[in-house]
C-alpha cells in the first residue's frame, strides 16, 4: 500500500510539473480564423495608418480604435472614417475573443484585450494618439 | 499504522490536484504579450519578412525619386 501511495505521488509530481510547463508555453494564435483577422487587418492597416498620424483615429485605452478628432478631414472622408473604425475594431473584437478562446479559455479575453491595448500603444509610431486615464496623449 | 497515514495522504493528493488546476487556470501574460508582439509586428508590418503591401507603410516614407 505504501509502495502504491508512493508511485501515485510520483505520477501526481509529473501531472504538475507537466500542467507547469503547459502554463509557461506559447499561446496558439495560428488557427485560420486568427490568419483571417490578422489578414483583413492588415489590409485595412494601409488605410488607417495616414489618419493615426494624423490624429483623425487614436488607440484607446482598451486595445480598441476610436475616432478622435476629424476637423482636418474633408466632410466626405467622415463617414468613411467611421466605417473603417467600426471594421476595425470588429476585428480587433474577434481576434482577443478567438485567441481566448482557440486556446481553450475563452474566460482569457479581457486578459488578452488588456495585453493587447498596452502592446499596440508601445509599438504605436511617435505623433500618433492614444488613450491615457480616458485622455487623448500624443506618442 | 496504515489507518494513520491513509488520510493524511489522500489530503495531500487532494491538494496537489487543486494546486494542478490553479496553475492552468492562471492568465500566461509573458505568453500572451509575446502573442500580442507577433500579431501587431504583423498587421502594422514592422518587421522583415512580411509582404509589403502596395501602399508603403507609414513609418517608412521612401522619397520618391523626382523625374
């Protein structure tokens, strides 16, 4: 019997250290719904970009885009930005709660999401506007 | 003898299970930030390697060559 408890506290220790090395390993964001969202963003990126360093659009505080100041757009442009800010962060939605939920813990989204709105401000280019304590702050 | 040690390592068990859970039940932000760096160097195309699309990127204005 104690021969017993003593291989079943070994088996226990490997389920542990193994569980440990899963929690250290990388987050899957290769599934073919992610590749979709990450193609369909970088597409749009080639539009977005010139009204970031504009400071039409900002990052905000939640790992999301808003419009923020459109005086210096022609009216026409207005309603387009609008669009492309709704599709943008339609996407940008989907891909936190595909990762979370691709890696089994859809329960990670705001996680993720927070991840995310610190990562895409730090990688943000100089002149472009982000969201600070709901603030609009020049990079 | 046996009726001694029994409980006490079933208890012991019981506990290491739960600690199992709790370790993969916790948020990996060192392997989420990396997720994140990968994804955004990858729609704002801030590293080599990814196709360049038609429209140059913003961060790199390659002045046109006057003719």
């Amino acid at each position: 019997m104690q021969k017993f408890i003593k291989l079943f506290l070994v088996a226990v220790m490997m389920f542990l250290s193994s569980n440990l090395a899963n929690a250290a390993a990388d987050l899957d964001v290769n599934t073919p719904t992610i590749s979709a969202i990450k193609a369909s963003m970088q597409a749009r990126h080639t539009q977005l970009a010139p009204h970031y360093a504009s400071g039409a659009i900002g990052l905000t505080g939640d790992g999301l885009i808003a419009v923020r100041d459109t005086t210096a757009l022609p009216l026409k442009d207005r309603q387009g930005i609008n669009t492309l800010v709704a599709a943008e962060n339609g996407d940008r939605n989907a891909l936190y709660k595909e990762i979370a939920a691709g890696n089994g813990h859809p329960e990670w989204r705001g996680d993720i999401q927070a991840t995310f709105a610190g990562r895409w401000i730090d990688k943000a280019q100089s002149g472009w506007w982000y969201q600070k304590d709901g603030a609009w702050v020049k990079k | 003898m046996k009726q001694n040690i029994k409980p006490i390592t079933i208890l012991t068990l019981i506990g290491l299970l739960s600690a199992c859970v709790t370790i993969n039940i916790y948020f990996p932000a060192a392997a989420a930030e990396k997720a994140a760096d990968k994804i955004i160097d990858e729609v704002w195309q801030l590293k080599d390697g990814v196709p360049t699309p038609t429209d140059k990127p913003a961060d790199a204005p390659t002045a046109q060559p006057a003719k």
